[in-house]
C-alpha cells in the first residue's frame, strides 16, 4: 500500500512540475506591464491520487488569491485554497478555506466551508478505544454526509494588532449505512442513533479573539498568532444538542536567514477542549492535514485535545537564470516532528500522540505552496501522505 502511494505522490509531482514550466513559459512570454495589472490569481493542480481516509480518488487543489484593494500595496493578498476529490469507491468531498482581508485590513473574514458525502470511519471515544478498535467495513466504517458551514468575522482593534469579531458554526452531520461496530457504540446510541443511522444538526454562535502579526498568514516567515475561540451550540439557536467548545492556539514563526534565504521555523500549541452533551461528531480530535498528520482523520478523538508541533520549511535557491532554474526556485521541502495528548477533560490525560514527517513544496504562486506531505503515526505504525494547497499552519 505504501509503494501504490509513494507511486501516486509521484504522478501528482509530475502534473504539478508540467503545471510550473507551464506558467513559467507563459511568464517568459507575457508583457511584464500586463503582469502587473493582473489581480486574480489562479492556480491548480490534479489527476488522479490518493488520500489516507478515502482512498484513490480523482481530485486536485486550486488557489485563488487577489487583492480587495489594488491601491492599497501593503493589503494582505486575500486567499482562497478549495480541495476538491471524486472518490473511486463513490463520494465527493470539497473543502474551502478562504483568508479574506478588507478595508486596509480592518476587516477579515476567515473560516471554512466543507461538504463530504464519503465512506469513513469512527473508532470511538478515548485513547484506548481508539488505539484497540480495528478499522475495517464491519467495525468502524459509515458514510458520511456532512455539510459545514463556519465563517468568521474579525475587526481590528484600532490601530493594534489584535481582532476580535463574531463565529458562526452549522454543521449537518447524517451517519448512515453504519457498520456493526459503530452501531454498538455507547455514544452512538445515546445520541439517538439507529441500527443504521444517525442524524445531528449543530448551531453554534461564538467569539473569536485573536492577536496576529503574521507576514503572510497562508505561509508565514515571521510573526505570531495568538487565537481564542468560544462556541456555544444549542437547541435554543435550532441544534439538537447543548455543548460549548473552546480553542486555544498560539502559533510562531522565524526566519533563518544565517541558513539560507526563504529557510523558516514555526511551531504550534493548540489546545481544543469541550463541555456539556458535545456530538459525537464535533468532538475534539488529533490528526488532520492541519496538525499531525500520520494520524487517520478523526481517529483519536475526546473532551479535550492538546498538541505541539514545530516544522522546518525550506525553499530552494537556484542561481541558474535558465527555465531549469525557476524549476528549482519553485520546489522545497517541510520536516517537522510533533506530539499531542488527549483525555476525558483539560487535566486528565490519558495517552500521547507522538508524529513526524515530511513533505514536498512546490510554489504556485508567490508565497503559496502546494504540498505533498508523508506523516507517521508511531502508535499504530501508520505511514499517511497528503495532498494540499497553502502550509499547514
């Protein structure tokens, strides 16, 4: 399985590589005053791959960036990465993630709009349980038909760094076609399942309080977040269950200029924790395209969630002038090594998450990477890959 992946990962690099030299043709032949007027930006790549939780699969990235404000130069480009896949097996799932900036940055919109109607898995809740239960079609698999919808809205405070503005959160939840396994859990059944599905309409209103001085959000060099988030979810908003998740994340980010040019550090914490009768959908888990990867999606999940995580990222620097050159100029690689801890609430922890991994870096756009990551999960001795637009974090 490992080899069919590594085979994939390399038809993927080479629709990415035609797509680069491509560009960069069409770069050498286009009027540089032209260039300079073009606001939107579009990228994409596809074909056929492969992804650790819906297996092979027809699918690609796209990226659309653009400025709200062409006459403001200092404006943040706004950033719209989309993922998108047709499954094999049956399914469709498309993921948007849009970082929109507006108003001389006065004004942001962030957040996430997600649809999936997949064959997926659910292991339970609780280290042990997660790390016991065998995933297959008879234990932990269902189809998912879930919709997301999760924006947030973010007003500078005066002239500082922090913001601060409402979140909104609707998911649709509907597990159907349940496995024997999944339709014996404890949880499952007390959230009214059935022998062969369960339906959960979540509403959640919330504040999002955050502290940013990122250069490039969608893929810093320098800087630092500080991000607080408080959702409450309740029957009273049109919901079927009443709980409140609360996130914490600080991330940061340096330069490595005595390495090279475009070498940079980050590191993570991230702390997500929920209270009351929380779905077994919407709880708290570790391993995603966003943190430790090497875990499959949704996995390890329970009431709270803690994990840190640093990664090295380095672009190539070529002095050629040639094509070959602004090959080179576009590729890169990520390592990173990473550990997360989860338990019943904030203070009790019952097991931990250890993960590393690696990854390639090509660059669409100025500061904007597509990426093929390979992550290992050392508890169940699970070696995942993952394709994507934008960093990780």
């Amino acid at each position: 399985m490992i080899k069919f992946k590594l085979i994939i990962s390399i038809i993927l690099f080479s629709i990415a590589i035609h797509n680069v030299v491509g560009q960069e043709a069409e770069k050498d032949s286009t009027d540089t005053k032209k260039k300079e007027k073009k606001n939107l930006r579009f990228s994409i790549i596809g074909g056929p791959g492969y992804t650790p939780d819906f297996g092979a699969l027809l699918g690609g990235s796209a990226l659309f960036t653009f400025s709200t404000d062409t006459s403001d130069k200092d404006l943040k480009r706004s950033v719209v990465p989309t993922g998108f896949a047709f499954l094999f097996e049956g399914g469709v799932t498309i993921i948007n993630r849009p970082q929109l900036f507006f108003n001389h940055d006065r004004f942001r919109i962030f957040g996430q709009i997600i649809y999936k109607n997949t064959l997926d898995n659910y292991y339970g809740v609780g280290y042990e349980t997660a790390k016991n239960t065998v995933r297959s079609d008879s234990t932990t698999q269902f189809r998912n038909n879930a919709l997301q919808f999760n924006p947030i809205f973010l007003f500078r405070l005066k002239e500082s760094d922090f913001f601060i503005g409402p979140l909104i959160d609707i998911t649709s939840d509907e597990m159907k076609e349940v496995s024997k396994g999944v339709a014996d859990d404890p949880l499952y059944i007390e959230q009214g399942g059935s022998s062969n599905r369960l339906y959960l309409l979540n509403v959640g209103l919330g504040i999002d309080l955050s502290y940013d001085t990122r250069d490039v959000p969608a893929n810093a060099y320098s800087g630092l977040l500080f991000d607080f988030k408080f959702t409450h979810y309740a029957d009273f908003f049109g919901g079927d269950l009443n709980y409140s998740n609360i996130s914490l994340e600080y991330r940061q980010f340096t330069t490595l200029d005595w390495i090279g040019k475009r070498k940079s550090l980050g590191w993570m914490v991230q702390s997500k924790n929920s209270f009351g009768d929380v779905a077994l959908t919407r709880m708290p888990f570790v391993g995603s395209p966003f943190d430790l990867r090497g875990y499959y999606l949704g996995q390890y999940r329970d009431h709270s969630v803690h994990l840190a995580m640093a990664e090295y990222r380095n672009m190539f620097n070529s002095k050629r002038e040639d094509l070959l050159g602004k090959l080179i100029n576009r590729l890169g690689f990520a390592t990173w090594a990473g550990v997360g801890v989860m338990g019943p609430d904030a203070v009790n922890m019952e097991g931990v998450l250890p993960n590393f991994g690696a990854g390639l870096r090509i660059e669409v756009q100025p500061r904007m990477n597509f990426r093929i990551d390979v992550g290992n999960n050392p508890i169940n001795n699970n070696t995942l890959v993952y394709f994507n637009m934008t960093e990780a974090f």
